[in-house]
C-alpha cells in the first residue's frame, strides 16, 4: 500500500524536475535564417572553425598570434546585414558576445564590418572571431540590442 503513494511522489518530483530544468531559454534564430534586427535583416552565412581553413586575420591581431587556450577553439563567424530602415543601418561589431552553457559569454578576439553604416536596401558583411569551449552548447551570437543567433553544432571539436 506504500508503493502507490510512494510512486505518485516520484512522479511529481519529476514532473517539476522536467519543468525547472527543462525550461527553454530566450528564443534565438536559427543558423542561416533571417533575424529582424533594429534598422534591417541580419543573418550568420558561415560558423568557420579555424584549425579547419586556417584563416588569418588580415590585420595583426595580437590575440590571435597565442594559441587558443586548453579545451578551447576559435571560429570565424560571419555575419550578412541587409538595411531595411529608410534611415539605413549602423553595425557594431564591438557589442557581440557568444552566450550559451560553458562559454562564459566571450567578445571577439579580432572582428571587422566592411561598412559600419548602410542606406536602406545596401548589405554588409561582419566578420568575427571567437574562441569557444570544445564543450559548450546551445551557443547564440548576440547583439546589445538583444537579438540572438543560433551557431548550430558544425564548429564543434569535441574535445577529449
């Protein structure tokens, strides 16, 4: 006769258990699709892990001639900005951050925007690189003004 009241309370542990720790975070947009973003349209067109292309800068970046650091790997992400605003778009490459469980919301170690204003019906491209936790997840681009990014999975490494 214990058993039954027993179970009822284990399955209410889990119910709340899944309603607590299964909560979705703030939304975000997946890679590839088109996020409204104040002034226009901002989508991610490549999530590039570096050890696979070995890109460079084209400018000297100081951060970038030390290796990443244990456990970690750095990827190229670039962004494509379309003004939509008939006052155009300004784009700040400084304000984006990489949220997401395990990173510690890292800023850019070397980013570059081929434009920092556009007029309406103009696109420009944000290039930006990051180094990330070989074991973080659900990673976002994220700007100050609130919009998130999805990076998907691609650019993981694993790690051991």
């Amino acid at each position: 006769m214990m058993i039954i009241p027993l179970s009822i309370l284990c399955l209410l542990g889990i119910c709340l258990g899944l309603l607590v720790f299964a909560s979705p975070g703030k939304p975000s947009t997946q890679l590839g699709a088109s996020a409204e973003v104040p002034g226009g349209l901002a989508s991610i067109s490549g999530v590039i892990p570096l050890e696979k292309d070995n890109w460079r800068p084209p400018a000297s970046a100081d951060a970038m001639d030390v290796a990443p650091m244990e456990g970690a790997h750095r990827v190229r992400i670039v962004v494509q900005f379309t003004a939509l605003d008939p006052d155009g778009m300004s784009i700040d490459s400084s304000g984006f951050v990489v949220d997401g469980l395990g990173t510690g919301e890292p800023r850019p170690l070397w980013a570059e925007t081929t434009e920092e204003k556009i007029d309406q019906g103009e696109f420009a491209v944000a290039t930006l690189v990051f180094e990330l936790p070989d074991r973080a997840v659900e990673l976002v681009l994220e700007n100050d003004s609130g919009y998130r990014l999805s990076l998907g999975t691609t650019h993981h490494t694993g790690g051991p």
